[in-house]
C-alpha cells in the first residue's frame, strides 16, 4: 500500500455539549473521544497524522502534547472543505489520505484498512444505511448503483431526503486528487459552507472511479454531539467490552454493570461481580474474584486472589491467593506479597507487605515495611507523618502487633517482637521479646454509680 497521511477533522465546536471542555476531550471509557480516534489512526501506521483544530485548541493540543501529530489551525469553521484545505501544506504528494472525524471515538482499524484497499487510484466513501437519514449526508447513485455525489440533507430534494444511504464521513483517496479537488471547492449551497463533500461529483466528473463501502456497524461510524450521545456511546463500548471478556471466559455476574475505563485484562477463570469500575491498567490473573461494587486502578492482582465487596485499589501489586476487603483501601505503592489478608477498614499506603501477613481489621499502615508472618492487630496506626516529615516503620517477619497501638515513626519492630495491647510505641522494639507502653495503673472504685437520668 502506498505512503499513508491521516487528517483528523476535529474544529467543530461541539455546541451541543453545553461544556467548558472541548468537545473531543470528554471521555468515552476513561479515554478522550479524540484519543480513540488517534489510537485507531496510530494502528495503521501512517506517515503523518495531521488534526486540524479549532475550537478550545490549546487545552486539546496540551491533553495530547506527547503525541507525534501536525496540528493545523481552523481559527473558522467554514465547512468539512474547508478544514481539509487547512491541512493541505502538510500532506505528501505520493501518499494516500484517510479522513477520520474527532468525534466519533469507536471507529474501527479494520474499516479503514478495507476503505484504504478501496482507495488505490479511487475515491473511497465509508457509508451506512441510516434508518432515520435526517442531518446526514445521502449517497446518490445512479441506475448501476455507482455513486455519483453526495447531497447534504440542507441541500437535497424530496426525492434525495428518501434516499437511507449516508455518508460517514469517513473517506480516503490518492492525495494528487485530493488537493486538485480541494482547490475547487465553492461554498454555493444552503450552508454557505465549504463542503468535503462536493469531490465527490468532481471525482465522477474527473473519471475517477468512486466506490462507498456500507458498514453495517452503525455505532462504529456514529459521532458524539450531545451528552446523551455521549451516555449512550459510552453504554455501547461498554457492552462491546464485556462482550469480549465474555468471549474471553469470564464471568461477569452482570455484564450490563461494569465499567472498564481503560485496559483490563483477565486469566482464566476470572469472575467479577456487579458495579466494579476498572480504571487504567487492571491485571488479573487466573481465578480471581472482585466481589461486588470494587474501584480498582492501575494494579495487577495475582491468581487466586480474592476481593470483597467495596474495596478500593489504586496503584497496587497483589500476590497470589490473597485475601482483601471487604471495605478495604489499598493506596498507591502498596505492595502485597503472596497470602497476605487485609481486612475490613484497613487503609494501606506505600506499604510493603511480605508473605502471609495479616491485617484484618480496622488500621492504618503508611511508608512502611512489614516482614513474612507478621499479625497487626486491630486499630494499628503507624504514626508516619508529624506534620512536615513523613517517616518509615519497618516490621520484622514474625512480630505480633497487639490491637490499638500507635507505632510512631522512624521505627523498627524487631523479629518476632510483641507489642502489647494498647502501646504508643515511639522507640525500637527488640527482636523476640514483648514490649508494652501503657498508663501505668489500673484502677478500679468500688460503689461508683452510672448517672442516671433527671426525672422532671
Ligand atoms: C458531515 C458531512 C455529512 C455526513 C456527516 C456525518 C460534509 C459537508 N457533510 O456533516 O455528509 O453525513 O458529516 O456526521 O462534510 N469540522 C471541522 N471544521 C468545520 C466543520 C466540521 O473540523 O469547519 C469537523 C467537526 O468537528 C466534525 C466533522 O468535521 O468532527 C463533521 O462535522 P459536522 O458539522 O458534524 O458534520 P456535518 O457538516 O453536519
Ligand atoms: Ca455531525
């Protein structure tokens, strides 16, 4: 196949919104609309992949400055033509052009490999048949079916409003037409707009061969213009993506609830239950279970492990058959080895935990090291922060944390050390003995009476 270049259309306002934010940056799966239709466009290995911008250009060319894209000006909207010729400078005269539209995220690589195959010396049109056309533009063929313009719905004749063939958008062609075609565009008709459009019946005049490709997936064609296209659009790429994770061999109780924004993938035998949301990139190995209504970004959780219902991961690696949750919160650059049990209302953050440790209920543990083996006890707190500094608490395999101590930071438990119930511990405890830090007395007052209350 020849040089390719893509040129992105995306200068449109997005009027419909009703948005501060650009049109193309709202998300479909945790993903810019715009970011979809740049992933599809980097998988066919263009040359150039030119977006032509207009609207809000600044905050969509800052979300995307890592990008290898040739960004083009259309300080005016004036038409489909008209934001093509903005691009003109930039495309290669022995190459090909794919047109893509920013704002219709679910485009597949596959169509525009087909639509490109159709373009070698021709004008290729990516169409689908549209049960209600209004709005678009129709396909006019004639009498043995070839294409011989395309008609806006602003412009067309009753008899040309009938016609249930639109265009997408979509096209591709040599650039040596392209360019010729865009120097002849005029702005007559309804509109007063520049349309992309109009080389299509220059192509017809030019004896250049037009062929429209019907796809037959409508959502894959379809653009974004209001919230609730956004709603809807969202819903269908959510749906496509259970679909596959089905098709994959996993079980989802509920595939109409899950919300992957992002990438996710799964091992065998992998269940997960209603109202999870997996943002970024989720990991999970074979025979894992996410009980009901988890969070869970950015980790990659080992076989055999299970999480219960309303945990929260964020940044977290998980060993193999570990126990999680319920309401447990794992923050960034916590690290669970294999066997580990993290119960209910514990909150770990930048926490590494070795083999077999336990903590099950009810602690906070921060910046800190925890050994093989090692028990923390309910309502542990690792004290790492004295309003300026943070500072490390290292566990050593083995020791027992007895429940409600407070482990002020920098320090170490030594291995096999206890700590008792109810210590503030500030210095080093010592390997194999048990340390306790407590009210020195306990008393007991015989007689002493509960209030009771006033009668009136
Ligand atoms: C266009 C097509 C129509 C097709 C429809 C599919 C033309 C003249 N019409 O309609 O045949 O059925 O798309 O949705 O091409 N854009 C710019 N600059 C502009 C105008 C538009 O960048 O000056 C971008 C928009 O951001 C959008 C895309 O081009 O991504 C399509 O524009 P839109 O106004 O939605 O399409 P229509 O002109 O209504
Ligand atoms: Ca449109």
């Amino acid at each position: 196949m020849s040089k390719l270049n893509i040129v992105i259309l995306a200068a449109g306002k997005g009027t419909r919104m009703y948005s501060d934010l650009p049109k193309v940056l709202h998300a479909v799966g945790g993903k810019p609309i715009l970011g979809h239709v740049l992933d599809c466009a980097k998988s066919l290995d263009p040359h150039k992949i030119i977006v032509v911008y207009g609207f809000g250009g600044d905050i969509v060319k800052q979300a995307f400055a890592h990008e290898n894209i040739i960004w083009v000006n259309q300080a005016e909207q004036h038409g489909t033509g008209h934001a093509v010729q903005q691009a003109v400078p930039h495309l290669d005269a022995d190459a090909d052009t794919l047109i893509l539209l920013g704002d219709v995220p679910l485009i597949e690589a596959q169509a525009c490999r087909n639509l490109l195959k159709q373009a070698q010396n021709r004008l290729a049109i990516l169409s689908f048949n549209k049960a209600d056309p209004t709005g678009y533009g129709r396909i006019v063929r004639n009498a043995m079916y070839g294409v011989t313009a395309i008609v806006e719905h602003k412009d067309a004749s009753e008899e040309q409003h009938k016609i249930t063939e639109v265009n997408t958008g979509i096209m591709a062609m040599p650039n040596a037409n392209l360019t010729q075609w865009l120097s002849r565009l005029d702005n007559h008709n309804a509109q007063g707009e520049y349309y992309l459009t109009d080389i299509v019946a220059m192509a017809v005049k030019d004896n250049i061969d037009v062929v429209a490709e019907i796809t037959s997936d409508e959502w894959s064609v379809t653009g974004i213009n209001s919230k609730t296209d956004l709603a809807q659009m969202e819903r269908v790429h959510q749906s496509r993506i259970a679909n596959k994770l089905l098709q994959q061999g996993v079980t989802l109780k509920d595939p109409a609830r899950l919300d992957v924004r992002g990438a996710l993938s799964c091992g065998r035998d992998v269940e997960i239950d209603v109202n999870c949301v997996f943002e970024g990139t989720v990991t999970l190995g074979s025979n894992v279970k996410i009980a009901a209504n988890c969070v869970i970004k950015n980790a990659d959780i080992a076989a055999g492990t299970h999480i219960a219902p309303f945990t929260h991961i964020d940044d977290t690696h998980i060993g193999e058959n570990a126990r999680i949750g319920p309401y447990a919160r794992l923050r960034p650059g916590t690290t669970l080895a294999a066997e580990t049990h993290i119960g209910n209302f514990v909150e770990l953050k930048n926490a590494q935990v070795d083999v077999g440790s336990k903590i099950n209920h009810l602690s906070y543990v921060g910046d800190s090291t925890v050994g093989k083996n090692v028990n923390i006890g309910a309502g542990t707190i690792t004290c790492n922060y004295d309003g300026a500094n943070k500072f490390r608490t290292v566990i050593e395999d083995d020791a027992f944390i007895g429940s409600d101590s407070q482990l002020v930071a920098p320090i170490t438990i030594g291995r096999g050390a206890t700590i008792a119930a109810g210590s503030t511990i500030t210095r080093d405890a010592p390997a194999e003995q048990l340390t306790f830090c407590r009210a020195k007395e306990q008393k007991s007052i015989a007689g002493w009476k509960r209030p009771q209350k006033i009668k009136k």
